[in-house]
C-alpha cells in the first residue's frame, strides 16, 4: 500500500517494514490508509455487575410483593382495634387453621385488658379500711324480768388491731309513740386484740345497775352506736334490737 503508517505511534513506514523505525513497533498490515488509524475498541464483555442488574428486577417485585403484603396487615390490624368484636366475628367464619387460632388469642387478650380496666371490688381491703368494720348482738329481743325472757343483751364489736379503746352510747325509742330517752354511755370491754364486747343486764331486781330507764315505757327499740372515744368515727345508730321495760 502506498502509505503506511505504525499504529502505535503514527509514524510513516517504509512499504516493505517489519518493525517502526520510530518506536519498534511490529507492523501489521492496515486495512486502510487513514491517518491517524482507527483504533478498534474490543466488544465489551458482561460483568459480574451487568449480570446481577439482569436480575434486580426480579428482586424489586419481591419488595413490592412483601411492602403490599405488610400494608394489607397493618389495615388489617386497624381494623380489629377499631371494631374488634364485629370482625372478629366475621373472621371466625371465614379464616381456617392458624388465623382463627391467631383472633382467639388477640379475643382473650382484649377481655383481659376489659378486667384490668374495670377491676372488681376487693370487699376484704374495703372492709379493712375501716377501725370498726363489724357489729353484732346475742339476740335481738330481751326484757326486765327473767321470767319473760332474757334479760341480758352482748354487743360485740370486731375492730382494727390499732384501735386501743371503743366506746358506745344507747337510748330507748317507744314503739307507740317515738318517745326517746336520753342517751346513756360507756366503754366496751377488750376481749382480744381485734374483738371488743359489753353485756347490758336490764334485770330489775338481779341486774347490774348498767341499764336505767324511765318508769311507764312501754315495748321499745333499743337503738346503740359504737364509736372512737376522740369523735373520729362512729358507726350508724342500730335499730333492730327490741327491749321491753318493766312498769316502775
């Protein structure tokens, strides 16, 4: 050809050149005469990159796929806490196995929160947050004289071990006509630590002087009330006891 050219360093050739006088080049034949040559760039071959982009789509679906399937759990959920009682109900007809498995656990856990929000009344720590918290009778009928009936009547009182004294106080109210008498007091007696007692003898001729009256009542209530000696509580004034006096 009549002109060639080295490709490694551009110089001219001489026609028949083995190597380039300039930079020692091997001469290959040119396919053309263009100056400067042409260099071919090699076909490029797949990487490693370009072979796991061919599969990065794949990928992305299965991220789509898992962010669709939590959205759909989060509405799901959403739902139960909002209404829980309606859909459950209608979860339970349709879903088999492990779901229905799942919603009798989410329905127990709810009624449990339900209890623990409406807490069932303790009626021992109410009772305990009280001095005097039980008061009771020997009986609910007694009279003047023996040969009627009874005529002695026991209060007992159950108290606080922290109560150190108890006192009480009562009166006669005239069944016929509401006559009262005038209220009369004293101290119980401590029988244990948490037990307070006081026994009245209304006996006219055997009794113990603990309980007067005026002469001419007839049948009446016997109304009392215990309380603590510094005036900080006191019980309801009890009505249920009947007394029937003596004429004097």
């Amino acid at each position: 050809m009549a002109n060639n050219f080295c490709e490694q360093c551009g110089a001219q050739l001489a026609p028949d050149a083995h190597f380039c006088e300039a930079c020692g080049h091997a001469v290959v034949s040119q396919p053309h005469d263009s100056y400067p040559p042409q260099i071919q760039q090699p076909i490029s071959q797949p990487t490693p990159q370009t072979s796991s982009q061919s599969t990065q789509p794949s990928r992305k679906g299965k991220y789509i796929l898992i962010g669709a399937a939590a959205i759909i759990v989060f509405v799901v959920l959403f739902i139960l806490i909002l209404k829980p009682g309606q859909w459950i109900n209608r979860l339970k007809e349709t879903a088999p196995g492990i779901i229905t498995s799942l919603l009798s656990q989410l329905e127990s856990t709810t009624a449990t929160q339900d209890k623990k929000q409406s807490p069932a009344v303790d009626s021992a720590s109410s009772t305990s947050s009280e001095p005097i918290f039980h008061v009771g009778t020997d009986r609910d009928v007694f009279y003047c004289v023996s040969s009627d009936g009874p005529t002695t009547l026991t209060i007992k009182a159950n108290t606080d071990p922290s109560v150190p004294v108890l006192a009480f106080r009562w009166r006669l109210n005239t069944k016929k006509d509401g006559q009262v008498t005038d209220w009369e007091g004293d101290y119980l007696e401590k029988d244990s630590s948490t037990q307070f007692s006081y026994t009245l003898n209304a006996d006219v001729w055997g009794g113990t002087n603990n309980f007067n009256y005026p002469p001419l009542l007839g049948e009446s209530w016997f109304e009392f009330q215990i309380f603590l000696p510094d005036g900080s509580y006191q019980t309801k004034i009890y009505k249920e006891v009947t007394y029937f006096p003596c004429a004097q």
